[in-house]
C-alpha cells in the first residue's frame, strides 16, 4: 500500500500528516503556526511537523507569490515578500504605463499587481539597490525550503512558478519582456522543474492543491474557500490556457489549472472585525437582510479580483446612530459574499459550488449568506484540511493512484424570499465600487 506525508506550507501555518492510497489520513495532523516571513523559521517548522514520519513519498502545497532574495551561499537577504505586501504598488502602477496589462494577462494569467513578482522585483531593485544587487538567486519560500532540506538547487515547479505572474503559461518558461522590465537576467531565477528529489515530489501552488483535495475538479463545481483572504476558483484540463478578464489563471501541472478570482479580504476581515467592534460577535441567523442599510466594500487589504487595485481601501456608507456593532459585521460579510458574486458572474459555468477553508466553516451563517449572494446552493466540503489533502491527492496521482473525489456535506440552498433584497444591496455595492474606481 502507497502512503504519502503530505505537507501544507501555508502563510500562517505549516501541517503535515500521512495519507494512504486512498488519501484517507493514517495519522493526526500536525501543525505548528508561525509568522509566515522568516524563512528559517519556516524551515524549522518545516523539520518539526515532519519529524519521526515515514512515507514511501512527499506531497508539498505550498502558498503562492512569495518572493526572497538569496546570496551567493543561499542564504536569504530578505524576508519573506508574501502577496499582501502591497509596498509594490508604485512599481506595479509603472509596469502598467510600460507595458500591455492585458498581454500581460494573456500570457502569465496575472495582473501586474504588487502581489506577484514582476512588481515586487521592480520595487525591491528601486528600494533596496545593494540588496537587489547582491542577490545570486530569487527564490519563493517552497524553493527555500527544499534547498535547506534536501540540499538540492532551487528549482520551482511549473505550479509555484506560475504564482509567481513572470511565467508563460503556454511556452513554459520565465516570460522574456517581464523579465527585462524587471531588470533580472533568468539565470538569476530557479531552473524550472516538475521532477522529484528522490522521494520528494515538487510544491504546488496551494489554491490548486485546495480545489483538488476538496474534490472540486472540473469546470461546473468551483471550491469557495475563505482562510484568511479568500478565492473561489474552479480546476481543470486544458492543453492552451486562455485566462480570462478579471480572473487569475495558474498552474497545477503540465496539462491542469486553476482559474478564478481572490479576495484579499477574508478571514482576515472577520478576525478584524472581532478585535475592533465590541459587540459584533452575536449571531446573525435571525436578522433580515439588508436591514441595516449599509454598503460596505470590503478592500481593507486593496483590492484583488475583480479589478486588481492594490490601492483600494475599504468603505462603509449609510451609518447613522442607529447603526450597531452587529450591523457593521453583518454588513461586511455580505459585502464579501457580493464580491464573490461579482466573481461568479465571470465563471458562468459553475453549476455547484462548495465551501471550504477554516474562516468559512467555521461560521454557518456566512456560508448561508455565500448561498444567497450567489443565488445557488453551497455545499459543505467534507475535508478539513483542502490543501495538505490536495498536495497527497497530487502525488499519488504521480504515482500512479487514482484517487476518488472527496465527497461534500451538507448543503446550504439560497433563500428566495431574501433574493430581492441582496440583489438590490448587491447592486448598491456595485455603484459605490464604481464611483471609487471613478467610473461614474
């Protein structure tokens, strides 16, 4: 019987535990929270979750866009640039006027946004010139991690390397005009690679990881998953990827992606408004729709999907005295749900979608909200852990085990007698978006 350690590198948190051949898990988790930006800690972690484990292979998800700096002897000169360092958005703002967005977006399935590495080069080579110059190598933190751990040579997968917004997606390989816009000669980037480290197969891109291993695959079921930002995407075969305005497009691997559009405003938002609103934490089963007459945008982390405006911030219009703690929350959840639903009207095929990640199960009344914004039934993933099970889903396909599709829970069916009233907030969101974007 096959068994595979599976690993989730995530930006919070590392996990790991042991799955069989069937992707059923043979041990309990393990998981060690961290800071996400140090990449020796990450690293030690790393060693420390996986410690004492034996499997005949290993499965790695691995957070995408991050970016680090290594010298000449491999060790870092930067921490961890993760995709919510938004201190690139100058330089992505100047690729724009340089170059063809929208070609851009063809090729690599990014923006340029100070998410991903065009931008973050850009800015790091202005900023911090000495640093950028002594730089032998620009790795992600996956890439770091397998160097430390195996001894081997940073190589990226085409999953991680396609996060990154500097690949081509169709010629497979670092994208030539990026590259010179950037300023970086390719030999300075990781050799590209899908071939494994003795038993160590290559980190994925955790998205596609997470659609996998909640068995969400194929155009029509598309995986919501809210951690602490938050995307709903849909994973399948395709031999040209075409990405899709307002929609990001990554790899899995040479013949499978994953498209869809993020939020940066997740988890993150709900734990925000936890610590800031005294009172907002009462349930929100009972109370109707759209009572309390807010519009809030949530883009307290800038914006992502659909319009990619890492300047954007967060608004909130229609308070009065009146307004309450639990109406600011309530309106914020929903503004989330309205931009998933902006999302969703860019995937027309969806036919079913499922709920997944740890912000989002955990709170039954935004999964109900997700339905009725959405107008279409969410069902409840039935895996807790989606990306470390993805990554073993992966690898035993790499060697040969097929694994059947988990299986989703209960399903949560949109409420028709509250579709006029989120249908007519939704629509007030959307001019509020609209004159901050100054399209009106």
């Amino acid at each position: 019987m096959a068994t595979v350690l599976a690993l989730d590198i995530g930006s919070s948190s590392v996990r790991a535990q042991v799955f069989d051949e069937r992707a059923e898990p043979l041990d309990e988790l393990r998981q060690a929270a961290y800071g996400g930006d140090d990449p020796d800690e990450t690293v030690r972690l790393v060693r420390e979750v996986i410690a004492g484990r034996e499997a005949d292979v290993t499965g790695v998800a691995c957070f995408g866009h991050s970016l680090l700096a290594l010298d000449a002897h491999g060790r870092p000169l930067t921490p961890v640039l993760g995709w919510r360092d938004n201190r690139a958005a100058g330089a992505a703002a100047r690729l724009r006027a340089q170059l063809d967005p929208d070609a851009v977006h063809a090729r690599t399935g990014q923006y340029l946004h100070p998410a991903f590495w065009p931008a973050k080069l850009l800015w790091l080579a202005e900023t911090e010139p000495e640093v950028f110059r002594r730089a032998a190598r620009f790795v992600s933190c996956a890439d770091y991690v397998y160097a430390e751990l195996l001894g081997v040579e940073p190589a990226a997968s085409l999953s991680l390397a396609s996060g990154t917004g500097l690949l081509d997606l169709v010629h497979r390989r670092w994208d030539a005009e990026l590259l010179a816009a950037a300023g970086v000669e390719e030999e300075r980037l990781p050799a590209l690679s899908d071939a494994p480290h003795g038993s160590w197969y290559p980190a994925l891109i955790d998205a596609a990881c997470s659609n996998l291993g909640a068995g969400c695959t194929g155009r029509q079921r598309a995986a919501l998953m809210v951690g602490t930002s938050g995307a709903l995407r849909i994973l399948y075969a395709t031999e040209r990827p075409e990405p899709r305005p307002g929609l990001f497009l990554y790899r899995l691997d040479e013949h499978r992606v994953v498209e869809g559009g993020a939020l940066s405003d997740g988890g993150n938002l709900a734990a925000w408004l936890h610590e800031t609103l005294a009172g907002a934490d009462g349930p929100l089963a009972g109370r109707g729709p759209d009572d309390h007459g807010l519009t809030f945008l949530p883009f307290l982390g800038g914006e992502r999907s659909t319009g990619w405006d890492a300047t954007a911030t967060g608004a909130v219009t229609g308070l009065t005295f009146a307004t309450t703690a639990l109406d600011l929350r309530q309106a914020a959840l929903e503004g989330v749900a309205f931009r998933f639903a902006a999302v969703a009207d860019l995937l027309p095929e969806v036919e079913e979608v499922v709920a997944t990640g740890g912000a989002l199960l955990r709170d039954p009344d935004w999964i109900q909200m997700m339905a009725d914004a959405l107008g279409r039934p969410v069902r409840v993933s039935g895996v807790p852990e989606a990306s470390l099970r993805g990554a073993a889903v992966a690898t035993l396909g790499r060697i040969g085990c097929q694994v059947v599709d988990a299986t989703p829970g209960i399903v949560f069916g949109p409420r028709q007698e509250r579709a006029d009233a989120y249908r007519s907030a939704r629509d007030r969101q959307q001019r509020l978006y609209e004159v901050l974007r100054g399209e009106q």
